[in-house]
C-alpha cells in the first residue's frame, strides 16, 4: 500500500491507494461511473472526441501527438449505455485495452469529411436509435450535421461528474506520472549550469521520461527566466505576470531565476512539476529569495491544513490569503490550485475567474486531487512558484508529490 | 520549384536571406482575408492552434493531443485585424496589437465579454468556425446576434494546401531534422536497445537541434516475428534482437512547419533474413509507387490505385496525407478520399505499411512535394544502407 505518513493506510471511500495500479479494475470503475452519469442524466450515449475524454472512456493508450495530427484521423469513444464496454476508434490499435474484445476496436475517424464523419454515423445507426440523446464533446461540422438523426447535448456533466473524484486506482496512476516526472527533472537539475538552452534541458528531459516508461509527453517544458519586476517581463493583459512563455532556444544564464513547469501522461493520467531553479556556477538564493520560498511554504502549508472532505474550494483560497498577508498568492489568469486527471488541468478549480459563489458550493471529497500552485511575488526581486500535488482522502489529504525544493532546501539529491 | 538548399539550418544570418518569417506571416495573412472576401465570410472563430498559427503567426504553447474547441483567435474581415486570446505579447509578431490582444478566461462570461469587445464581431452576418461543440452555437450567438456559423474548413484548406517557397524552404528544414534523427537512431539499432530507448534518442536529438515538439511520439516499432503487428504506436520496453524489422519513422517541426520519414532496417544477426528482407523490398517499391503518384492533377484514387497495383493492400494509416503546419487535409486512405485532388505546390507525407506474420512489420514514409513537373521527395536517406550493412 502507499502510505506516506509510515505506515497509515490512506483510505478513498474505505479502499486503500494501491503501491500501483489495477488497470483492468481501473477502466471498469470508470465505465461504471459512466454508465451511473448515463443513467441519472438521462443520456443513451457518449460520443467523444476529446484525446483525454477517449482516454478516460476507452483507456486507449495514446502517444503524444501534436495537435494537427491528432485531430486528422480521430481516437474516438462511443459509449452506449447499458453496455460496460466502449467502443473504440483509434489509429493505434495496439494501444487498446486487452480487455477489450476486437469487434470493438475500430480504425481511426477522419471526422473533418463528410464521408469520414458518415462512416462514423453509420455505425452509431446500428447502436442507437433515431432520437436517441446522445451527449458529445467536440464535434466537426461534417459530423455536427451527420448527428442531425439524434439529440446532441453536451457530455460535460457525465463526463465531470465521473471524472471529480478518483477512484484509488486512478490515484495511484497519477502517483505514478508524478514519480516519473520527478525522477526525470532529478536528472535534468544535476546537469543545470548557465550557459546551456532552455531547448537542452529539455532534450535531458524528454529522453528521461521515455527511458522512464512515460506513456507521452504533455506539454512542451516550460523553463521560463523570470524578471525581477514585472515591467521588465512581457506586456500582459492584466498587468500580472506572464506565465507560462513558450521554451525556445534562449541561453540560461549566470544569476537567472527560472520557473519550470513540466507534465507528463502513464496510462492516460498527467503529472504536474512545479518548481523554482536558480541558474549559477553555484547557485545559493539570496535572503530575500529564501524568504519566498518561506512564505511559499507558509501558504501551502496553510492550505493543507485546511483540506479534508467538506471544506469548500473558497475556505481553501481564504486560507491561502490569509497566510500570505491578506495578498492573493497567484496569477491573475490562473488559480490557487487545479484538479489533475486525464487532464492535467480540470475540475476541482480553487480561485478562478469563475467566482467565489463558483468556489463556495466547491466541496472537497474523498478521491479529488489538487496540485497547489501558489505563486508569491516580490516586485523586484522576482518571485517563488512550486507546484505539490495532493489527494484528499477520507479523513485528510496524503501528498503525491515528493520532491525537493532545490536550492532552497538543500542540495539536489543525487540523479539516477 | 525554388531551390531551398542555401536555407536548411535554423539560426538567423547576418546576410539575411533564411526564411523571411515577417513576408511568410504577411502572405499567409493576405491568403486568409482573400478567402474570407472569396467564402463571403464576415469572421472568422478558430480553436485549432494550427490555424490560429496560420493566421495570426504566434508561437504558441504547445501541448499534446486535440485541442478542445474554443474561440482562440477571432478574424474580422471589416476591420481586417486578428485578434488572438494570449495573456502576454511574448510569441506574439507586432502587427498584432496589444488591443487585439484578450486574456484567458475559465468564465464563459468572462470570455464572452472579452468577444463582445472585438470591433465588427456584433454585426457579423456569417461566421465561420473550424470545430464546434454543443453549446458553442448558444454561446457565439451572445457576441455575434445575427451570425449564421458556418464551416470555414474549405476556405481554410484552400489557402493552407499549396504552399508558397517560404513554407516549403520551412518543411525542408523540419526534413532535414527528421533526417538527422533518423541517422540518430540508426546509430542506436543494435540487439538488446528497447522500443522505450529509441524513442528516448529521438526526442533528445530534436530537442538539441532546437526543435523539441515531435509531431509523433510514435516514431518506433520493434516489430515481432510471432502474433499481431501493429505499426507504431506508444513506445514498449521491448528489444530488438538480430533479424528483426525494426521501424524508425521521425518527424520533425520547424517554425511549426512538420516533415518526417520512416525506414525500416533489418537488426543485424539472427535468421530468415531473406524472407524479411523481401518484406522490405515490397514495402519500398509500395512506397516509389505512392511517391511516383503524387503528381499535381492526381486524384486520390490514382494515388490509392498506384498503391494497389505496387501490392499494396493494409493500410491502417492513411496512404498519404498533406503537411504543412502540422498534418493536414488532404487524407487518402484504403476506403476515404477518392475524391481529392492533388494541386501543384502541396507537400503530402507518403507512407505504406506491409506486415506478414512470422516475418515482422515495414513502415516506408517520405514528405514529397507535389511539384509542376512530379513528385520531389524532400526527405533523404541512404536508404540502403542497413540492408547493405547488415
């Protein structure tokens, strides 16, 4: 079993988180979720065309592809309810569950022609009945017009409701990317020195998560050099800070502050790295870059203690103001922390535009994950930014990140 | 065809004379608003980064997989301006304004209002989207009261299938990427390396030469000699041992510019290497048979059929499909795309796979120009030399 605080099973709805995750047993719980959704909402069907959605529906295994390519031939998920089993449409045939019997694995969808979007009608026809209420996520217009036979709605309610909380299994997936994740950036911090590119870390990076058993990438690394104050960095809408610029090959440099911000996918769940790295021969930060790291500390802190089952997403932002001297300790555009899934950024939101009515009625439970991302900003002397990642159990939260803070904390750990 | 040799590197030259980003940008630009005038398109509402490239010429963040619909770059065609949701101006060309500017919102209200913001999107009589979902209509109709939404896809293809020198001068340079990755990984083939190690090669060696998003991840097959095989897919921690056909199919990105090529070489060692190298052999005169097709005038079907008088039979991928930024329309496979049309100036990824059991898998892959006088492979290899080699 995981169990962090030593020894102490952590418990989601009385299950224990497992050391690794049932596969098989992981996309049945998630089915029956989907099927439950199905049911209370009134839906006959799913038709996905989201790549996380046709991960979480199918657990399809899918490589990182840019966005072009994967949106030409389509993954697609049909769930129909009623039915425990998908069916899957997937360029990668190899990457369907074994579970899953062959007459449910189909090719790939060219949805953007109307003959690719009517071969994919023409099975739906054989699976649901004209009129039948089917809820969708994305579609094309050659495929918006081919559903014309049936009651399209929006597949976000099944979908968020099933996907909120995770089951232990799911948990442990997620633990799992994070380890990957953390093993790969030990290796990229023990070879930081001024004078390489953004481009190069990342180079360590990708190598090492592929050698790691990573399943994809997410996102291309973010190793942003952060400006002392806030008019030296790029113009922004909101006069905040911008975060995250894209990487290029721009050289880091003696005395540079950067942020890094890196995601990777194992078996369809995402992992979240955050942390601050200071560029040098020998890099120590200064008293004032160790006092935001102090506050960071103070306003996770702050935030953890508050996180059990019942306490509102809106307590857990008042918490973290509160720490931070009654400042708001994140970026404007973004929030206090985010759910992590098969998305690496969905619900549970804490402190997003969408408002404090939004985060009021936000309630934790058992088997939500946050990955809390305060940024503490000190105009001049640039700012401190981490990311930690947490589930809340049944009577608290347990980490699922578990990586240094370098050099804040203390020296690297040896890479592996 | 504009020779495009004297540009393949990546660095800026005091000279000048690379790719000329801020005329490529202005061309691409005036095609956009010339196909709007051409569709009767009043906006444009654009979720897919690749059109939001090409149109607004901003480097974006890049992430893996489909991006969900949503108004990521509006184009107004009264006002001739391209508005982009980007918090920061960093990534940004200068001929969009910090007013053209909106943030990023998780409100739909919010967003809303950052629409209802951008000067002649009100009074847009037609909208065209390149994706929908189902509450998107709704949604558009509060910032654009009397838009009838319409599919922009054809107006879309039709400036971003023929490419102009700049563009094709940017997916040779991404060839020439995927041609050192993939002489990278040959390096690499040897009995015991893992699927896992060469993808690891792969993404490394792009990375340093300053191109680190792969267009696919799925660039390895060791493929087996008993059971089913599939053609790449999620790397595996499986080995190659001598004898085995293994597929190495790396592409590349520049300037968001994608091109690649795949090659399968025979592991040295082991047995039954005459029947896997027959393997290859058909695989390879499937693919100068696809390649030889790609002619301007040419339909999918001609392509299809090219194939299938070579042998070709199984295909789980498409025969060919366009590149440009990133892959694109047009896509001709074993049973879609009879209709489409190959125009001069279009560059399309030409790939065939051929797999027996018992032997292995041979995925064959070149990006080939559709040029006025025939095909012109922009990728590279001695191809024969593992088979020479080994």
């Amino acid at each position: 079993m995981f169990s962090p605080a030593g020894g102490v099973e952590l418990l989601i709805e009385g299950s224990p988180i497992p050391a690794s995750a049932d596969l098989a047993r992981m996309r049945r719980a998630r089915g029956e979720r989907l099927q439950t959704e199905l049911e209370s909402q009134g839906l006959d069907g799913l038709v996905l065309l989201g790549t996380s959605a046709v991960a979480y529906a199918t657990g399809a295994r899918l490589p990182g592809l840019d966005s072009g390519r994967a949106a030409l031939v389509r993954p697609v998920a049909v769930v129909i309810r009623g039915e425990a089993r998908p069916q899957l449409f997937t360029p990668f045939p190899g990457g369907a569950p074994p579970e899953l019997p062959e007459d449910r694995v189909h090719g790939g969808v060219v949805a953007d022609t109307e003959e690719g979007a009517a071969d994919l009608v023409d099975m739906l026809h054989a699976w649901f009945p004209a009129g039948a209420r089917l809820g969708a996520d994305e579609l094309s217009h050659p495929l918006a017009a081919a559903l014309s036979d049936w009651d399209v709605v929006s597949a976000s309610a099944v979908m968020g409701a099933s996907k909120l909380r995770k089951t232990p299994d799911e948990v442990a997936c997620i633990r799992t990317a994070q380890r990957i994740n953390e093993m790969a950036m030990s290796t990229v911090v023990g070879e930081l020195r001024p004078g390489l590119r953004q481009v190069d870390l990342t180079a360590t990076f990708l190598r090492r998560i592929h050698e790691l058993g990573a399943t994809s990438n997410g996102i291309d690394p973010i190793w942003q050099v952060m400006p002392p104050s806030r008019g030296d960095g790029p113009w922004t809408t909101h006069g905040d800070i911008a975060f995250p610029t894209s990487t290029s090959d721009r050289f880091l440099r003696e005395g540079d502050v950067i942020w890094v911000d890196t995601g990777i996918h194992y078996e369809g769940y995402a992992s979240d790295f955050g942390r601050t790295w200071l560029v040098g021969a020998d890099p120590r930060p200064t008293e004032r870059q160790r006092r935001q790291f102090e506050r960071w500390t103070t306003v996770v802190d702050a935030v953890r203690a508050g996180c059990k089952p019942g306490v509102s997403a809106l307590e857990l932002g008042r918490a973290a103001i509160s720490a931070n001297g009654g400042t708001k300790p994140w970026i404007d555009h973004f929030y206090l922390g985010h759910g992590v899934g098969t998305d690496s950024a969905e619900m549970p939101l804490v402190g997003t535009d969408l408002g404090e009515r939004f985060d009021e009625r936000l309630v934790m439970q058992p088997g939500m994950v946050l990955v809390l991302e305060p940024v503490i900003w000190d105009e001049g002397a640039s700012g401190y930014r981490a990311e930690d990642v947490l589930v809340i159990t049944d009577d608290g939260w347990a980490p699922l990140s578990d990586h240094d803070y370098w050099p804040f904390d203390s020296t690297p750990a040896a890479a592996p | 065809m504009t020779s495009v040799g004297s540009r393949l590197g990546v660095g800026a030259r005091p000279e000048g004379g690379g790719v000329d980003f801020d005329r490529l940008r202005a061309d691409r630009r005036r095609r956009v608003f010339d196909a709007m005038a051409a569709a009767d398109l009043d906006a444009l509402v654009l979720g897919r980064p690749a059109n939001v490239a090409f149109v607004s010429g901003a480097r974006q963040l890049w992430t893996a997989g489909a991006r969900p619909f949503g108004p990521t770059c509006v184009v107004v065609a009264g006002t001739a301006r391209v508005h982009l949701l980007s918090v920061w101006d960093e990534g940004v060309p200068p001929e969009i304004e910090h007013a053209d500017l909106y943030g990023l919102s998780w409100n739909p209200a919010n967003l809303l209002r950052s629409l209802s913001g951008i000067s002649g999107l009100q009074a847009a009589r037609r909208v065209g989207t390149d994706g929908l979902s189902p509450g998107f209509p709704q949604f558009l109709a509060a910032a654009a009261p009397s838009a009838e939404i319409v599919d922009a896809t054809t107006a879309l293809r039709s400036v971003r299938d023929v490419k102009s020198a700049d563009e094709i001068a940017c997916i040779a340079t991404a060839a020439a990427i995927a041609e050192s990755a993939l002489a990278t990984m040959m390096s690499a083939l040897r009995p015991g390396v893992s699927e896992r190690e060469l993808v690891a090669r792969y993404v490394e060696h792009i990375s340093r030469l300053g191109a680190p998003t792969p267009p696919s991840e799925a660039a390895v097959s060791v493929t087996p000699r008993r059971g089913r095989v599939d053609p790449p897919g999620v790397a595996s921690s499986r080995t190659a041992a001598g004898g085995d056909l293994v597929v190495l199919d790396p592409g590349a990105m520049y300037a968001g510019y994608e091109a690649g090529m795949g090659r399968t070489s025979l592991v040295p060692g082991g047995h039954q290497r005459s029947r896997q190298a027959e393997l290859l052999e058909r695989a390879r005169r499937q693919l100068a048979a696809v390649v030889a097709s790609c002619r301007p005038g040419a339909t999918g079907a001609d392509v299809r059929a090219a194939w299938a008088d070579a042998g070709g039979t199984l295909a789980p991928m498409p025969i060919v499909h366009g590149l440009g930024l990133g892959a694109e329309a047009p896509v001709v496979t074993s049973m879609l795309g009879s209709d489409e049309v190959l125009r001069a100036g279009m560059v399309v990824s030409a790939q065939v796979w051929v797999t027996e059991e018992g032997i292995g898998g041979c995925l064959e892959r070149d990006t080939v120009l559709v040029d006025d006088g025939g095909p012109v492979a922009l990728t590279r290899s001695a191809r024969d030399s593992a088979m020479s080699s080994s």
